[in-house]
C-alpha cells in the first residue's frame, strides 16, 4: 500500500515502532511475537523461530511427527489470520485487543477446531488435543 502512495501512516500499527512490512508483522514485531511464541514454544520447542523463511521451512517439512505438524500448521494459519484480523480492526479505529487476550482467542479458536474434528468422528487426530494441553502448559 505505501506504494501507492495513499498518504497512509505506514507504520506498524501494532507495535507502533518500524515500516510494516510482511516479516515484521509476522514475527518481528514485538506485539506479534509476543503472540507467536506464546502459541507455539511448546510445540516447536528446540526449533522455535519467529524468522518468517525458518516456520515456512519448519510447517512445510517433515521434522516433526504428524500431529505436531498438523497442530503446528494450524496454529500457524489461526495466528497469521487474527493478527492481520487485529491489524484490520486497528486501521479502522476499533478497540486493541492486548497480547493476552490474543493469545486466549487464538488459545480457544485451537481447541474448539480440534474438538470439531473429534465431533465429526474422526479419530485420526484424537490426540491433537492432549498435544496441544501439553504445549500449552
């Protein structure tokens, strides 16, 4: 968008600090990291990372066990997509949400998708949520 020119203030609205830009908003930002590591240290333990190349290189390999890898790309998307959500709902004037409401949204949106599955019968994943508690602790 600041290549078009619009007069937009193109700072990072969340972390109020540098240039938005696609690596900054996701994970740099000190807002956005807060959010990611919080989410996803349990999960990613020793290769924790909130360098954008290094978590496409980890959700896209197989280093991981099935589950954790399914846990880790979901939890991936949910957070990509609320903090652009937030970023969203900041431009437009509405009321910011802080790291730890984030977070519990984020927390809550997991669960309930992985307790959607186990709904439909699908007993693939029946352990994603036992992961995800383990994670989470």
């Amino acid at each position: 968008m600041l290549s078009w020119n619009l007069g937009i203030n193109a700072s990072c609205i969340l972390c109020h600090n540098v240039l938005e830009t696609r690596n900054h908003l996701f994970f740099t930002c000190t807002y956005s990291a807060e959010v990611w590591h919080a989410l996803t240290r349990g999960l990613l333990t020793r290769n924790y990372s909130s360098d954008w190349q290094t978590i496409l290189s980890i959700i896209s390999g197989n280093g991981q066990s099935r589950l954790t890898l399914f846990l880790i790309r979901y939890v991936f998307q949910a957070v990509i997509h609320r903090l652009w959500q937030e970023r969203n709902s900041r431009r437009h004037g509405e009321q910011p949400l802080s790291p730890n409401q984030l977070i519990q949204i984020i927390d809550k949106l997991v669960r309930n998708r992985i307790s959607s599955i186990r709904a439909l019968g699908d007993t693939t994943y029946d352990d994603v949520l036992q992961l995800w508690f383990e994670a989470r602790s």
